[in-house]
C-alpha cells in the first residue's frame, strides 16, 4: 500500500523548534520530488517547501525561510522538516505530499500531523 | 506571480455540471493540477497535466486551460463530491509552488 505517515507534532511555544518526519512505504521513494504543505485551521492548503529526488534542490516559501529546513534519507524513505523559531502563524496541520509526474503534481499524501505553537 | 485566484464557493445542482476555475499568471506557462479535500480529510489528486486523472478518480473529472485560466469541471455532479477543491501551479521564477485559495463546492 502506498502511504506517507507524518509524526512529530504537537504544542510548542512561541520561539521553540520541532521536527517534523515523514515515513514512506510503498513506493520508490527515491524517485519522488517531495513537499511540506500546511493547512491553518479552517484555511486553505499553503506550500511550504520541496525538496527534488536526489535532494539536489530545496525550496521555501517566504513566509518560512531562514526558519525551516527541508531533508530527506532516501535509504531509510524518510522526509523531514526542521522548524525553528516558531510562531502562533506557523499553527498548521502539516502535510507531506509526494510528486511523481512532475514536480508539483502530488499524488500521495499523508493524513498530517498538527503543530500549535501557542504560550 | 505564483497568485492563484479562485472563486471561493460555487453550487450544483444533483447530476449538472460545474466549472471551477483558477487563474494566474503562471498558468499561462504551466498546467494547473487540481486537489479534492473533504472534511477532516488529507487532499486527493483528481486532475493533472493537459487532462489526466489518476488511477481511480471518475471520468466526470476533466481539466482545461486557457491563457491565465485552468478549469476543473464536474460532469454530472454526485452528492459525493461535495468538497473543496485547490488548484495548484509552479513559480519557476522563484522554484515555488502556489496553490489557489479553494472553491468550496456544493452539491444541491
């Protein structure tokens, strides 16, 4: 079955850190442009960053960089984002979405995990 | 610009059709794919490139695009498709990828 499970989540305070990770199976994870997405209560989808399939490439949105970090271990299938200096706009639940027809077109998505930063 | 503009609500009657649409600047030089969410639920990829849908997604689902407009229309509408749904595009001035705000459809 292909699948992504996100972990990592949870309530952070204001200027706290927290990594995210994203397990793959089913799949050649390998060969998949991969994406961080979130979704603030109640709002619509935002990007937030990508990184190729060889890891070769890295993007951010303005709103996280500088803060994030995009990574990924294609010998263990696993994706990650490194959050720092966190703020209350940063609440989200976070997707990671994996791309196989072309760079933005994500075809597996995994069910999220929430991070609330909030004193 | 990676802005995506859609129509935030549009409605159908049971079994017609509807056309959402998404426009921007970036999609004058790359398709729109387009994402289904429900509630509570992780996005589904329905539509991608010129007019493809995955493995699974119904025949009622069909892109098109012209100039700075992508549109995703429902052919006969079902009570299940009642969702919201995002287009999505690359920036490749800034190697971003932008989603639209979602049009929140429902099924009369």
């Amino acid at each position: 079955e292909v699948q992504l499970v996100e972990s990592g989540g949870g309530l952070v305070q204001p200027g706290g850190s927290l990594r995210l990770s994203c397990a793959a199976s089913g799949f050649t994870f390998s060969s998949y442009w991969m994406h961080w997405v979130r979704q603030a209560p109640g709002k619509g989808l935002v990007w937030v960053s990508h990184i190729y399939s060889d890891g070769s490439s890295t993007g951010y949105a303005d709103s996280v960089k500088g803060r994030f970090t995009i990574s990924r271990d294609n010998a263990n299938n696993t994706l990650h984002l490194q959050m720092n200096s966190l703020r209350a706009e940063d609440t989200a639940v976070y997707y990671c979405a994996a791309a196989a027809y072309s760079y933005y077109y994500m075809d597996v998505w995994g069910k999220g995990t929430t991070v609330t930063v909030s004193s | 610009s990676s802005e995506l503009t859609q129509d935030p609500a549009v409605s159908v009657a049971l079994g017609q059709t509807v056309r959402i649409t998404c426009q921007g600047d970036s999609l004058r030089s790359y398709y729109a794919s387009w994402y289904q969410q429900k509630p509570g639920q992780a996005p589904v990829l329905v539509i991608y490139g010129k007019n493809n849908r995955p493995s699974g997604i119904p025949d009622r689902f069909s892109g098109s695009s012209s100039g700075n407009t992508a549109s995703l229309t429902i052919t006969g509408a079902q009570a299940e498709d009642e969702a919201d749904y995002y287009c999505n595009s690359r920036d490749s001035s800034a190697n971003h990828v932008a989603f639209g705000g979602g049009t929140k459809l429902t099924v009369l």
